[in-house]
C-alpha cells in the first residue's frame, strides 16, 4: 500500500508530490512515462516562468530544475506509463526496468498534463503533404532533437505555443509570413503577442482561417481567408501565402484517458474533472493538478495549485477525509468555466481561489461572484481577455449559507 502515487512528472506532478511529502506523507510515488521529469517545460527554453512564484525569470529547464532538485525522499519511476486508474485507488503500470506492476494507493494525484489539437481534429481541407506539425512538435524537434522543421512557415492559430515558435523560427533564421487567427481576438497572452509578433514584424490575421494546404510531397502553399460572425469563410477574402511549413496551435486537451476510465465525472467545459476546493475529484481519494483540470497560460498557477492537490492527498491519505456541505459554482453572463466547481466552506481556511476564463474581451467590466441576487464579491478589471485565465480570491465569511455561486461579467455602472 503505497501512501499518495502522483500520476506525472511534469510541473503539476512535481509541484503536488513535494507538497504531499512537506504535509507528512513519507511515502511519496512520482510515476512519468518519459525518460526525466519535467515535462513540457523540458523543452520551453525561452524565458518568462517564474515571475510570480520566484519573482524572476527563469527559463522553462531551469523552472523545472528548482523542483526537480528537492524530491529528497520521493520516489521517482520514469520511462514507465500507466496503463489504469480504478475508482478504489490501484494504478495498473508497466515499465522495461519493472514490467508490470499494480500498486495501491491510499490517495492518487492525477498530473498527467494536456496535449495538443491535430489537424485531424479541426478538418482543414487540402492535401495531405509532410511540413503540418503542431507547435509543440515543432517546438520538441526544434529545442530538444536538434531538428529545423522548416524554412518558410504559416501558423494556425494564436495560441502561446504557436507565437512563441514564430519567434523562435524567425530567430533560428526561418521566414514566418503569417499568423492566422479563427476568433477577433487571440488565444494567447498579451505579451506574447507584443513579444513574439509584434517585435518580429510578423503579421497576425485576425477573423482568418487557413481553408486549403497544396503540396504533393511537401507543403507549397496555403490559402487563407476571412471568417464572418458565423466563423465561416467569406467568398471572396481568399489569397495565397507560398510556404514550406504550416505550425498548428489550435487548442489544449487535458489528458484524460485515466480520469474517464476511473469513472470519474468531467466536466465538458473543461475537459477536466469536476473538483472541489482542494482539487479532489468526484471519486473520494483521487486528486486532479495543472492542465489535466484546465489549460493554465502560467506555471506559476499550475505549481500553486498541484500544491493545494498534494497537501489535500496527505491529508486524505492520513485518514481525515474532506467533509461538510457543497456550494455548487456555476458560471454565469460572459464566463466559460470555473475552477472549482464545488466548495465545500468547512474545508476552507478563510478563503477560496478561483479561476476562470471569459468569453470574449471585455474593457472595464466587474467580475461578480453572487449568491442569488446577494453579491458576495465583486473585482474590477481594466481588460479581460479568453486568453489570459482570471484569477479571484473569495473569503469564505462571505459565502454565507449560499447554495449556489454564479460568477459573472457585468458592466460597471
């Protein structure tokens, strides 16, 4: 029986295995399927982490390396994948070094992260030619493999990944012609925008989509074309960029597989699982972190929140379950989701975090947490964007006997 098992090594899996380990748990499992911990970040090597959490900036190696460094006392088994998650906590695994293994737990952490969306996955027509990657591939044979995936490049989409390959493509010495945005706004955060586009001279189409790849073998061109309201294209808006390469950054899907086969709910505005204020699913002893719940844009959020994960797990494995009634959070006018999407108050210190993405941007507008028509906190902003996920601090004194949260946009008066 072993006592906490954290399901991936990645920032979310790192950040909750330290944390069950400092809260009392002596026996600490970090299970990875990749050949060293760390995730993603192994091969985001531009700078920008860390700038909450440490207040500095670090790169994403070196962010890893600051938790890769203190698993004193933690096991750690890489290169081995896990194949099942039960609802009574066993994890079925199998490795080269162990083969297969089926071990018990008291309490599990799910931090298995998110991957990418596939051409497959949003159906852009054309031919089929090498030279489609996702960014994140890109990115991987870029970074890590040693590999130019390309000379001339379009992207697909304006998310994080994607603008932080235009600049690096660009400074690798590659020619990137466009970015092409389906929404009126981008999928990324603002400075990255500023950064990785605007610094570079590299134009960001916005309301445009790609509506046709050519090339035999290799890519030769793409098509693109203004979208209306409806997100079709208009007939008409259509030209032509010549180029080798086309980066695809169209979306994160938290990863799980595992989740769905325990039987644990989700939540389809997410992806994720329905948590509570401790990030424990629906399944009593099973813990969600980072981007298997929801697509984070910082790290630094991701490491405060696996560690609320880990802490619980401890807990939890220590034999004091999370009790107490359950104020559901719903989201309301201008809202795609919350995090979390269950409270339950006698389980709370004195406050809840919360956090959520918008629909669409808004300038100068209140962010309002109520219990009916009872306001029980309310947040202004200058901007908000879908882009960049709120982050809200509610103290629990405030809730009240509330049943029900709605957290809404609405309009300063």
């Amino acid at each position: 029986m072993r006592e906490v098992i954290v399901i991936g090594g990645g920032p979310a899996g790192l950040a909750a295995a330290i944390s069950a380990r400092d809260n009392g748990a002596t026996d600490v499992l970090v299970i990875e399927r990749d050949t060293c911990v760390g995730g993603i970040l192994n091969q985001c090597i531009h700078n920008g982490f860390g700038l909450h959490r440490f207040k500095e900036e670090l790169s994403g190696p070196e962010y890893a390396s600051r938790f890769a460094e203190n698993l004193d006392n933690i096991e750690v088994l890489t290169d081995t994948m896990v194949l099942e998650v039960t609802a009574d906590r066993i994890v079925r695994a199998v490795s080269r070094d162990h083969g297969y293994m089926e071990l018990q737990a008291k309490a599990i952490v799910l931090a298995m992260g998110c991957r990418e969306r596939t051409r497959g996955a949003i159906s852009i027509p054309g031919d089929r030619p090498a030279g489609v990657y996702t960014a994140g591939a890109a990115q991987r044979y870029l970074n890590i493999e040693g590999y130019m995936v390309g000379k001339n490049a379009v992207i697909l989409g304006s998310g994080d990944i994607g603008l932080i390959m235009a600049r690096r493509m660009t400074l690798e010495g590659a020619k990137v012609h466009a970015c092409v945005e389906l929404m009126p706004y981008s999928g990324g955060l603002t400075r990255n925008i500023v950064q990785c586009l605007n610094d570079f001279d590299i134009p960001l189409y916005l309301s445009h989509t790609i509506t046709d790849i050519r090339g035999k073998n290799r890519v030769e061109g793409v098509t693109i074309a203004k979208v209306g309201p409806d997100r079709k294209p208009i007939a008409g808006t259509e030209f032509d960029i010549e180029c080798d390469t086309v980066l695809l950054s169209v979306g994160l899907i938290p990863e799980n597989e595992l989740t769905r086969g325990a039987g644990i709910p989700i939540d389809r505005r997410t992806n994720g699982a329905y948590v509570y204020e401790n990030m424990e699913t629906l399944c009593e002893g099973i813990f969600a972190c980072g981007n298997v719940v929801h697509v984070h844009d910082l790290v630094d959020y991701v490491s405060a929140e696996s560690e609320r994960a880990g802490k619980a797990a401890a807990i939890y494995a220590s034999g004091n379950k999370a009790s107490g009634r359950v104020i559901e959070v719903e989201a309301g006018n201008g809202v795609s989701y919350t995090v979390p999407q269950k409270i339950r108050p006698e389980n709370c210190d004195k406050k809840v975090d919360m956090f959520f993405r918008v629909r669409n941007v808004y300038q100068n507008v209140r962010l309002v947490v109520r219990d009916g028509d009872r306001v029980v906190a309310s947040f202004n902003r200058e901007h908000c964007a879908p882009g960049e996920m709120e982050h809200i601090v509610v103290p629990v004194a405030l809730m009240g006997n509330a049943e029900k949260l709605t957290v809404s946009v609405e309009e300063v008066k």
